[in-house]
C-alpha cells in the first residue's frame, strides 16, 4: 500500500499542474477545463482528490490541449 505521504504529494503536484493549465487557458473552473479537455467533470475531481492518476489520454489531452510539452506537464510530479 502506498504511504499517505505519497498520495498527498501526488495530489499536490497533480492540483498544481491543473491550475498551471487552466491559468495559462484563462479557465475560471475545474467545470471549464473539463468542458475544454472533453472529459466529465468527475474525472477533474477523481484527480484533484487522488482517486484517479493522470493517465497517458488525459496526459496527451493536456498537451494539446495547452501547448505545454508533456515534459513540463510531467515535470509537476
């Protein structure tokens, strides 16, 4: 089982790179950038919370999504 420090460093850094994303898209909401990734809004949450890892799809819509390289996306973990 993972150490619960882990899990609330993953869902630090994966909060952190939600928020990098909507600021540089000028998204006001988790709903925004649900709508603009094309996923339900519970998937947002899911990672925001540490219920779901961002996975390789949500990773790749991210990118296109907002012209940051997966590079820098990875670079929040």
């Amino acid at each position: 089982m993972k150490n619960a420090d882990d899990t609330d460093e993953y869902i630090i850094s994966a909060n952190k790179m939600l928020d990098a994303v909507m600021a540089k898209l000028e998204l006001k909401n988790d709903a925004a950038l649900s709508r603009r990734l094309e996923v339900a809004p519970p998937v947002i949450s899911k990672i925001r919370h540490g219920r779901l890892r961002v996975g390789a799809s949500i990773l790749i819509s991210l990118h296109e999504t907002s012209d940051f390289s997966i590079a820098e996306l990875k670079s929040f973990f």
